[in-house]
C-alpha cells in the first residue's frame, strides 16, 4: 500500500483529486466506484474545479456508487442520490445516465442486490474506487460482522453509524436504520482502491484498518491484502499510526 501524508482537509481532497483525474485522463471511459459522507466532498469540489478549467471531461465516464439508504428517494436531500447530484454530478459534463446508485426504495430489495452486482459486472468492474472509512472501520455501509459479505446486500446499520450520521439530519430518529450497500468482493475486485481519512475521530479506524489484523470486526482491514491500495489521509488521522513524518510511505 502507498500512504500519503496530507497537512490538512484542503491538502487530502487535492491529493485525492489528482489521483482520480489522472485514472479519468488515462482512461477517459473509465469506471469509477463513488463514495459519499464529508470525506469526499472537498476532492469532488476540487474535481469540479478542474472541469470549469477545462482541465477534465466526464463524457465517457461511468460511476457505481457504494451504497444507499433503504427507504428514501433520490429526491431526498438525505439520499445519496442527491448528494452525488448536488456534489458532483450537477456541475460536470457526466452522461447522468452513466451514474449509478442503488435503488433504496426497490420493491424486490434482494432483487437490487443482484441487479447492482450484475451492473458492475456489466461495466467491466471498477477502475478505481473511492472509499471513506467509518469510525468502527467500515467502507461503504460494510459494517463490523462475524464474515466479510461478498455481494452487494442490505445491513443493519450500527448505533455507531447512526449517531455519526445524524450530524447529517435534524435529529438522529430521522437517520434510517438500513441501506443497500457494495459488498467487500466488488470493492476488494476494484483495480485501484483508494482510502480517504480526516480528523482525529478517523485515527483509531484507520490504524486498526492499515496495521492491525485482518478481521470482518474491522471491514476496512481486508484493504491490506488489496495489491493496489492507496491511502491519502491528513496528520490527525495518521496520529496513532507509526509512520514517517513526510512524504509517500510503501508499505
């Protein structure tokens, strides 16, 4: 795995940017795995900024997105349907027909599952996948269990989840208590992961995750077998990580 060191939230998003619109400038067609939460929004900011400088095109580009709440339509400001188009979509020259996201309000919930496993599997899988990291370790709405889930599945979301997602409603009883999400196969399948970390409250997530053992306890620790990992996180979310204090870590 490559750990990049950023000095701060500002620094972390651009880095994060640049190595997604370099896969989008060597593969202009390509297929990338999306993530939502406060992680991502500054490199999707920052992403929108080089397309307004004619810096990248999105025409051919196709996005899966991790997961999505069971429950709400994409019409709703909590979905994350919205949250793409209001973060990313809406301002760049994406086909939205070539943006996917989960079907949180879908009849037939384990029909989706496998619908959304064909899906990638119809696109080819995903060139590069953005991942934030929750503070129990999980990526996407993987949640700690007794196995890692291969496909993509409906979870229970934990406590832990629903109180750091409240931040996010107007009360945490709004916050729903399921979602749809990309299982561990599709994410572990990705040709290029990349892990984004900010703050303090990601530290203990993200030394477990990188240094501890591999274990569905901590969903995120299966990153350590992926043969093309890279880590982009800021000072504080490196602080209980024993690293070098500069530049790009091989580990």
């Amino acid at each position: 795995m490559r750990i990049y060191r950023a000095k701060d939230y500002k620094d972390l998003s651009r880095k994060a940017a640049n190595i997604i619109s370099a896969q989008v400038i060597m593969k202009p067609n390509c297929v990338l795995g999306l993530a939502t939460g406060t992680s991502p929004i500054g490199t999707y900011q920052q992403l929108i900024d080089w397309y307004k400088k004619g810096d990248l095109d999105f025409r051919e580009v196709h996005t899966v997105n991790l997961d999505e709440y069971v429950g709400l339509p994409g019409s709703n400001e909590h979905s994350y349907r919205y949250f793409m188009n209001e973060n990313l979509f809406n301002h760049v020259n994406i086909d939205i027909a070539n943006t996917n996201v989960p079907n949180g309000l879908a009849v037939d919930m384990q029909a989706e599952c496998r619908r959304y496993n064909e899906l990638i599997h119809s696109l080819g899988g995903i060139d590069l996948q953005l991942l934030g990291i929750g503070r129990n370790g999980h990526i996407g709405f993987n949640e700690p269990e007794e196995a890692f889930e291969k496909g993509t599945h409906i979870v229970d979301l934990t406590e832990s989840t629903i109180e750091a997602n409240a931040r996010l409603f107007d009360n945490e009883a709004e916050v729903p208590r399921h979602a749809i999400t990309m299982g561990i196969r599709s994410i572990m399948q990705a040709k290029r992961v990349l892990l984004i970390a900010s703050g303090l409250a990601k530290a203990d997530a993200i030394a477990k995750s990188l240094f501890g053992p591999v274990t569905p306890k901590v969903q995120a620790s299966i990153l350590q077998i992926h043969n093309n990992l890279t880590v982009v996180a800021d000072e504080e979310a490196l602080s209980k990580c024993n690293l070098p204090e500069e530049g790009c870590i091989v580990c």
